[in-house]
C-alpha cells in the first residue's frame, strides 16, 4: 500500500514540476520517511490521548471512592446510635416489669384500704 502511495505521489511530483530536478530513489526515500514520520506522530498523539483519558478516568474513580467512602462513614456513624436488640429488651423487660410490679402495688393498696 505505502508503494502505491509512493509512486503515486512520484508521478504527481513529476507531472506538476515537468521537469525531474530529484532522483526516483531519494523521491522515494523522502516519502517513506515522511510516512514514517507521520506515523510516528500519530502515535504520539494516541499515546497522549490515552494518557489522558486514563488521568480524567482515574480522577473519576478517586472522586467516586471518596464518595463511597464518605456514605460508609456516615453509616458507620448511624450505626453507633442505633438501639442493640439486647438493650432494647432489656428496656422492654425492665418497663414491663414496674408496670406489672406497680399495677401489683396499686392492686394491694386497694385490698388494704377496704379491709
């Protein structure tokens, strides 16, 4: 394909100066290294654009842990005034045991006071 391209722009060369002022040989070595020269650069500007992208893809990724992180703390913090399932029957049991224990004392007070 580069041979056709070279050979192509030979011809071209030769047909709009009208005279041959470059041998066919340095021509060809001139294309080949322009080619070359160009390939180069697009390489160049593929490798930074995959920089880049990977640079934007990282701050990205850091700015979605950092809001991960964040949302775990704030269920870790959440966490820590929640009611155990212990503590809360203890609670249970602890205020079910005065009513019983008062309705007991009201229950006596009231046989008392009739007898």
């Amino acid at each position: 394909m580069k041979f056709i391209i070279c050979i192509v722009l030979c011809l071209f060369g030769f047909i709009a100066t009208g005279q041959e002022t470059v041998s066919m040989k340095d021509y060809v070595d001139m294309m080949i290294r322009l080619v070359n020269e160009n390939q180069q650069r697009v390489s160049d500007i593929r490798y930074s654009m995959i920089e880049n992208n990977v640079a934007k893809a990282n701050a990205v990724m850091d700015k979605r842990l950092d809001g991960m992180n964040e949302f775990r703390q704030t269920l870790n913090d959440s966490n820590k005034t929640y009611v155990t399932w212990q503590a809360l029957l203890g609670i249970i049991v602890g205020v079910s045991g005065f009513l019983f224990g008062y309705s007991n004392y009201k229950k006596n007070q009231q046989l008392n006071t009739k007898t």
